[in-house]
C-alpha cells in the first residue's frame, strides 16, 4: 500500500485518493514544488483565481453546490493571509474545505524569512482544525485526516500547512486507510429516547412549528429528502433559515418563508406564538431570535443538531438530540409511523387559520414603479425568466442578498450559496466562478450589489480565463444599501460614507474582462436584458439600475421580538425613527 | 406601529450567579494543542482562573489539563462543549458536577529577613508543614502544598514577614472513588 515519493506528489496522490477533481490557487515561491507536479499531470484540474480569497470562496461555492469538500492551494504568508476571511466564512456556514499551504522551509520557520507567516496560529481560530506537518512519513495520513475532519461531523475549514523542505523531501505515501480517528469521533444517530420525547411532544402539539437550517443541506440531499417526507406526514408548517433555503420547497403549502430579521410575517409570527418548536441543522443564531428573552416564549423546544455545543448556546432547549439530520429525520419518521399518534386536528385547523391570517398580511408586497426598477421586481422577473433552466444563485451581502432570499424560491437544496454567518462582501462572484466550474452547463447567477462585488471583481478575469459564463447581476443603487438603510434608522439618516461616488461603467468593466455588459434602467428593458443575459454564453455583469432608496423589509429591529416587525408599506418617517430602542441600537 | 415599552433592554446581563468549575481536559501531547485550549478561552471570553498541564500517560502521549474557570450555568455547559469539539481532545470532565473533587497545589515561596521575624517565618512554616528547601542567613524558600485557601493563607501570613516573591503550580485535580474520570 506504501509507496516512496516526494511530498508534492504526495499531495497530488492524496487528492487523486480523495477523488478531488478540482482545486482553486494560486502559486507562489513557497508551494512551487507541488505546482511543479500539477504540471505533470491532467488528473487534477487546477483554477488560478485571481486572489486567495476568491479561490476560499470559489471552492466554498463548489463545496456548497456539491456536496463535495472544497479544495484550495495557496502559498505561504500573504498567499495564507489572504485566504483567512473565506476560511472563516466557510467556518461560520460549515463549509467542508481543505485548504493546503505552502510554507517557508523548516529550518527557516520563526526566522520572519520571506513571506513567512505563522499559518497554523493565524488559522487556528478559523479552522475547525489545522496541521503544521514536519516529517514528510506524517503527510498522506495528515492529508487524509484533513479531509476526513473537514467533511464529517459539522463540516468546516481544515488548513494544511506543509514547509517547503517537506515537499521535496522523500518518504512512504499511504493510501486511504478505514482507521479510526484517537479522539474525533462524530456522533450521527441520535438519542433513541429523546427521539421518543421528541415524536410524543410533536404529537400533542397545538400550535407545532418546524425551524430548519443550513445543517439539512450540509448533511447531504438524503436529509432533505427526509425532512419533506416527516413535514408531509405531520401536516406541520415550516419555516428555515437564510442558510436552509431550498431544503424544503418553497412552492409547498407548508412553507412559511425564510424567517428572522428580513423574514415573513407569518414565518416570526408563527415562531413567536408556537407551542412545540422541532429545530433542525439551525442554531438560534442572533439574527433568527431577536431578543433573547422574548424568544418564543411559550414553546417546548426541540433541537437535533450534530454539534453539541451549538446546543443550549443561546436558547435553552427542552429537548436536544445531538446526531446527523438525515440519522435523527429517519428516527423520527420512524417513531412517527409507529407511534400512529391522533393529532389535535381541531387545535391545528386554528393554527393553520391563524397562519393564513397572517399570510394574508402580504408582508412582502412593496409599490411597483414605472419610472424606476424596484429591486424586488428586478428579483420576481429574474425567478420568473429563468424558469425551465438549472439555476444556482449566489450572492453577496447586503439588501440584494436579503430580497433574492425573500423573492427567488428555492425548491431544491444545494441551489443557493449566501455567506449567512460571517456576512462576507465579495463572497458571490468567486463562489459563483466555482459553482459554474462544478456545473458547467447549468445557469450561474450571482445576485450582486455593487460595493460587494467590487471587492472581489478580479474573478472577472478568472471566469474569463476558464470560460465560465457566470452571470453577474448587479442590483445598483450607489448605496452600501444595507448600511445606508442602518444609517437611515439608526443615526438619523446621516448616510456616512456609505454613498459611492465613483463607480465604474459596469458595462465597459465587463467587457474589459472579455465579457458581455448589459444595463437596464427601466422597468420597460428589463425582460429583454434578462433574457439576452441568460442567452449569452460569456460571463455577463448586468447593470440593473435600480430604486436607490429602497429599503428590505419586514424587517425585525435590533432588540425586539419577532411580533414587533416593521412592515414596509405602512411607515412613517417617525415610525423608523423609533423603531429601534437605545438598547437595540448597541446591538446591531 | 406600536413601540416596545421602555422596560425592553435587551443588552441586561441576565442575574444568573456565577460558578466557578474545575474541568479536566484530557489531549494529545502534540504541538499547539495548549494554544487551541488557551485560545478557545480568549476567543471566546470565557475565564481561566488556574490552569495546569502536563504529560499523564506517555506511552499514549496524552496531556492531562486541569482548568478552574467560573460563569453562569450555561457558559460552563457551553465551555465543556466547546472543548469536546478539539479534534485533539479526547475527554473533557467537569469534575465539579461529579462532586466534591480532590484539587491540591503547590507553591515555592521565598522570604527573606532576619532576627524575629525569621523566626515567626519558620514557626508559621512548621505550623502548615511547608518544607525548607532552600536556605541561608538571609533567607527561606519553603515548598507549601494543599489547597488553594491553605496556600493563599501562607502567603498572607508571609507578606509581613518578608516575602520576596512566589511561584504557584496552578490547581491539580482528581475525582474521589476507585474510577477513571
């Protein structure tokens, strides 16, 4: 099974054993060996991005939009540096990645040699785990393990740091093994008993609602699968979070929408008032709950996540199941059909009447316009244009990202990559280049605000060079919208550099990148622009000129409950004044 | 639109008392694995009161950490988890939920001084059973083990007496009984 060879072509052989097809990088002195193999060989198809955090965030995109682990190649110091903010991105959305970088040679390490960093230290808090390796008989076990930690439990970032010296160095290659790890050990199959406990308080419920997140989509399509069938069962509402879209279909009668701070009315309104709260892959992160203490305050919660410690974290639970969401779904069908449980139809029929109510309140409704694109329009006509096409959206972050997660309906998972935790500017367009790398056939589109996607634009050039022919959708307002809607209810509408002066001709700077530029600046172009950008096959940035004082809303303020929404349609200029306590504005 | 009443702060800190645990970590002995468990502290803000570690099991090269460290209920139960989820970590024990856990420490405390007070130095050390084990004309250095109340006591009683200065081991610990943590 051992076989003798350099440590760079233990890497290439640790990747082709890993069945990795792509990887993302970008060379530099202290990873020359291993480029120096990838020269050598057509098993491995490398993507030179343009910058290290494009290639984090491509594979990001590649990873989300596979299932797959996502695989990244960067040199040493800056090369490593610089891919520390999509590192913790894909951290704080548990992104399986593995990210290897090239290091100063051993003898130099602590030196401050030319591009020296210390990777491992920087890394540390943004990896779910990371390797410094220094003998080149410990590296196809490190890679290994790499992808095994980075892919199983609750995925996550993994960075191997490999000096120069151990690249060239000679030694024993060892191919997959079935071992187990020491001490990491990741529990799927949850508690038999709290799966009981969990089935009979869903059994009794009156008010039932179910909350799910990113961690069905992680877990793989089976969990998806499973959470439809155990929602058709119960006949329950359900609601998800931004990371959980398309877990469950958005067309479905049982669907609530997305919820938290830019979600629906009868999404919060339904989290606030139910009795029995069945969380699944989420994890009562601040943007879903609003204020703690009047989270939900009459619920028995449940909560089936594969990381224990997001258990209990900020809302305590009644009955958590720590295990892997396909596992604890099947269990919880399973007891389901054995249980046969009579449902209180009665309470639920008033339940789904109170829904319907609140459903009728059309939260998302917003005034059209003749003269100017509303950027919610711009959304609806590009969901409904691209009907009838394989669809994967990315965005950035900001009201575009919030509008495109209120307006395009997911009906399957793995279609929809958002930076959710961290909120990074910039992720969409090179998430967007590695999605299209993964399918290359199907429709990209990353939904754009203009000040994010001008963080990460150099992807341009590598969508070029590939010919991947995303689709960049910018919805331009000038603003930092997000920010200026912040300033506008926070610090009395003084819009403090959030306004962008001097903005490129988004039309001239794709085609300086060798790709099309499409504007559109009334709500009369806009079909026809869409519809000439989804017939091209280059990559497109598309101009679409829109309101530029839209806000995104419902809208949940800082330090309120989710009953306390603001609405779009019904406000006054004092009402956004007030909406936000003091207390709430420290908050943000 | 209706306001939220006044009383609405969201930024209270809840009056939840705080605890102070004593937790034992067991890992790896392999580089950066003491700078993982330091870190998840600082990073997330959790508090480190004592902290002590060395290798326990050679063969297996496994360090044992004891850590006293104090918060409300649900920042220790939070603490444990976010230790559990070290790839190196193989155990983490709150040895204060198990109850009433043996903790001893050990402390070098030097003083110096003459005539009486030299004499009261010896005699306090002689009453808690701290050893001599460094000595001149001028000077002690005793060796003090036991509980952290004992040590802190000696070191009080010290202060007056000329006390130089002190080096503390950090708080070691163990359950009671014939069982493995």
């Amino acid at each position: 099974m051992s076989r003798a060879m350099t440590g760079a072509q233990m890497v290439l052989e640790a990747l082709a054993d890993q069945g990795v097809e792509h990887i993302f990088g970008y060379p530099g002195g202290a990873v020359l060996p291993i480029y120096d193999e990838l020269h050598q060989q057509d098993r491995l198809k490398h993507i030179l991005v343009r910058h290290e955090q494009g290639a984090v965030h491509a594979a990001e995109g590649y990873a989300r939009s596979t299932g797959k682990v996502g695989c990244v190649l960067v040199t040493s110091g800056p090369g490593a540096t610089n891919a520390v903010t999509g590192l913790t991105d894909a951290l704080m959305d548990s992104i399986p990645i593995v990210c290897i970088t090239g290091q100063v040679p051993t003898h130099l390490i602590g030196n401050d040699a030319f591009q020296e960093c210390d990777t491992v230290g920087i890394t540390r808090p943004c990896t779910k785990h990371n390797y410094l390796v220094k003998d080149v008989n410990q590296l196809s076990r490190v890679l290994h393990e790499a992808f095994y930690v980075a892919r199983t439990g609750r995925p996550g970032p993994v960075v191997v740091d490999i000096p120069k010296d151990i690249q060239f160095a000679k030694g024993e290659y060892t191919g997959l093994t079935n071992s187990q790890h020491k001490s990491y050990n990741p529990r799927v199959q949850g508690d038999e008993r709290a799966v009981q406990a969990a089935v009979e308080l869903m059994a009794n419920a009156k008010r039932p609602l179910f909350y799910t997140g990113g961690g069905i989509v992680n877990s793989g399509p089976l969990a998806s699968a499973r959470l439809r069938e155990l929602v058709r069962m119960t006949g329950f509402p359900i609601t998800s979070t931004l990371m959980g879209l398309g877990a469950y279909p958005a067309s479905d009668q049982q669907w609530l929408g997305m919820l938290g701070m830019h979600g629906t009315y009868e999404a919060n309104n339904a989290m606030h008032d139910c009795d029995v709260m069945i969380c699944i892959g989420a994890r009562f992160d601040d943007r879903i709950t609003g204020r703690v203490d009047a989270f939900s305050p009459g619920s028995k919660k449940i909560h089936v996540d594969i990381d224990r410690s997001s258990i209990n974290k900020n809302v305590k639970v009644d009955i958590p199941i720590v295990g892997d969401c396909a596992h604890v779904l099947q269990q919880m069908i399973d007891a389901w059909q054995a249980k046969k449980p009579k449902l209180d139809k009665k309470a639920l029929k008033t339940w789904w009447g109170e829904i319907d109510r609140w459903r009728a309140r059309k939260c998302l409704s917003y005034r059209k316009r003749d003269d100017v694109i509303m950027p919610q329009y711009a959304i609806e006509r590009l969901y409904a244009l691209t009907r009838g096409h394989d669809v994967y959206i990315t965005t950035e972050v900001g009201q575009h990202q919030m509008w495109a997660a209120q307006f395009f309906k997911f009906e399957e998972p793995n279609r929809w990559m958002t930076s959710g935790g961290l909120g990074t500017m910039g992720y969409g367009l090179p998430a967007a280049v590695g999605v299209q790398v993964a399918h290359p056939d199907s429709l990209v589109i990353d939904i754009a605000g203009e000040a994010s996607v001008l963080m990460t634009m150099q992807e341009m050039s590598t969508a070029a060079q590939y010919d991947l022919p995303i689709k960049i959708f910018i919805l331009n307002n000038e603003y930092m919208g997000m920010v200026r809607q912040w300033q506008e209810l926070l610090h009395g509408g003084r819009y403090s550099h959030s306004y962008t002066a001097a903005l490129p001709d988004f039309v001239k700077l794709a085609e300086a990148y060798q790709g099309v530029g499409i504007r559109a600046e009334k709500p009369s172009e806009l079909d026809d622009a869409i519809k000439e950008m989804i017939a091209v096959k280059k990559p497109v940035i598309f101009d679409c000129r829109v309101d530029k004082h839209a806000n995104c809303f419902p809208m949940i303020p800082s330090g309120e409950a989710h009953n306390h929404m603001l609405m779009g349609d019904d406000l006054t200029g004092e009402d956004i004044e007030n909406a936000i306590t003091e207390e709430g504005k420290v908050m943000v | 639109m209706s306001k939220q009443p006044g009383s609405a702060y969201p930024l209270e800190k809840r009056e939840e008392k705080s605890e102070t645990h004593t937790m034992t970590v067991l890992v790896d002995n392999e580089p950066g694995v003491l700078a993982r468990v330091i870190g998840l502290f600082s990073g997330r803000g959790y508090n480190i009161e004592s902290l002590t570690v060395s290798e326990t099991e050679h063969e297996a090269h496994l360090s044992r950490i004891t850590i006293v460290t104090s918060g409300p209920p649900m920042v220790i139960e939070q603490i444990q988890h976010q230790l559990e989820r070290l790839i190196p970590v193989h155990s983490v024990t709150d040895l204060t939920v198990k109850g009433n856990p043996i903790e001893r420490e050990l402390a070098m405390v030097k003083v110096a001084g003459l005539g009486e007070k030299r004499v009261e130095a010896m005699r306090l050390a002689d009453a808690f059973r701290a050893q001599v084990i460094d000595a001149s004309t001028e000077h002690f250095v005793f060796e003090i083990t036991g509980k952290q109340s004992k040590i802190e006591q000696f070191i009080a009683l010290m202060q007056p007496l000329g006390l130089v200065e002190v080096s503390r081991t950090g708080l070691a610990a163990i359950s009671r009984g014939p069982e493995r943590m």
